[in-house]
C-alpha cells in the first residue's frame, strides 16, 4: 500500500548519471504559476474583475451557487477589436491592417493570451470565452505598464508569462499562513518587491473615517 502522505517508502531514488542526485517524493504541494499572485494583487488594486463582474450579467439562480461570478471570472480568466466606426466588417479591418500597432498587440494577444482558441458549440460561450481572454489580456497589460520596474520594461507579455507567472514554487502550509517558497531565477527577491510596491500605490487611499 502506498505512503497516505504520498512519502516514499523506500528512500530517495538515484539517477545513473550522476549518483549525487536524489530524487525525494515528500508529497508537498507545489505550483508552477506562484507568479500569478501579484496579478491577483494587482487586479484586487485597480478592481479590474470585480468592474467586470458588476457590469456582466448574471443569469444563474437556485440554491446551489456557491460562488460569486467575480472569482469564477478569475478563475477562468487565463479581442476583440473595439471601435466605434459605423463600417461594413471589412473596411474596419482594411483600416485597422493599416496601424502597425494596434496589429503587433492584436498578434501579441495571439501569441500570449491565445484568444483565438474558440472551441465552445455556441456563439454566446466563444462571445464569453473571448470576453475572458480580453479580461486576461488588459490585466497583463496594466501589469507590464503600470507594475513592472524599470529592468523589465523590454519585456512582453509572452516574456511576464513565461518569467513571471511561471515561477516554480514549493507550498508550505503553517497553521496560521501559508508560505510560497519561490525560487529565484528570472525574477529576484528584489523584483518581485519593486513589483508588490508598484501595485501598492495603485490602491486607492482608504476612505476617511
């Protein structure tokens, strides 16, 4: 029968070639997306999905909702072109082909977001997946242009993706926190300072007594 703890219990396993290595199974809790938590500070400062969450609409009744649709929307959380020209379809996209910008972010929210990934049956779920993805896309965006210092202004959202949110953290539970023990790689102690004390001045000053 197996560790419950999920332990191994028969000692660390060796690789060949190198027997200085050990491989442990200690069962501990561990994520690969520990830099998605100054995301979620940063849209607790600015109120990005809660304003989403006021304005969407929100059909479901009965007794068995259990969660509110602004923590639903993060969690799925992972564009449109927006204008307000009164053209057929296509000369709206003749006139936007023609801005080399506004095409980079359009390829950008491709590449890092993937907003073309529609499965859903229904034109109302991809309509609500999309909607999600430019939910995902602006956060990312107020993160690189609001919350990052200086050293990661080059930085794309591929790149935040990738050396950010994607920093490898091992979980340890205490009984009065949690601790996240990330590893310093791409993103330093520093940085991820310089990052929380960024998104901390975004936060409106507290309403007076």
């Amino acid at each position: 029968m197996a560790d419950p703890t999920g332990e191994a219990n028969r000692g660390a396993l060796r690789l060949d070639f190198d027997r200085r290595l050990l491989l442990q199974f200690r069962g501990s809790a561990i994520t690969s997306d520990a830099g998605l938590l100054p995301y979620r500070e940063l849209d607790d400062a600015v109120g990005l999905t809660d304003t989403a969450a006021n304005t969407l609409a929100d059909s479901r009744t009965g007794k068995n909702i259990r969660h509110l649709l602004g923590g639903l929307l993060r969690q799925s959380a992972c564009r449109l072109i927006v204008t307000n020209l009164s053209r057929p379809a296509e000369r709206i996209v003749a006139f936007y082909n023609q801005r080399g910008t506004c095409e980079q972010w359009i390829k950008e929210g491709k590449g890092a977001i993937k907003w073309t990934r529609l499965s859903c049956r229904s034109f109302a779920a991809n309509a609500v997946r999309l909607q999600l993805h430019a939910l995902a896309y602006n956060l990312g965006n107020f993160m690189r242009t609001l919350a990052m210092p200086k050293a990661a202004e080059p930085w794309s959202l591929t790149s935040l993706r990738e050396k950010l949110i994607k920093i490898g953290a091992k979980v340890v539970s205490h009984g009065r926190y949690v601790a996240f023990q990330l590893a310093e790689v791409l993103v330093s102690r520093q940085m991820f300072a310089e990052i929380l004390s960024l998104i901390g001045r975004l936060r409106a000053p507290p309403a007076p007594a």
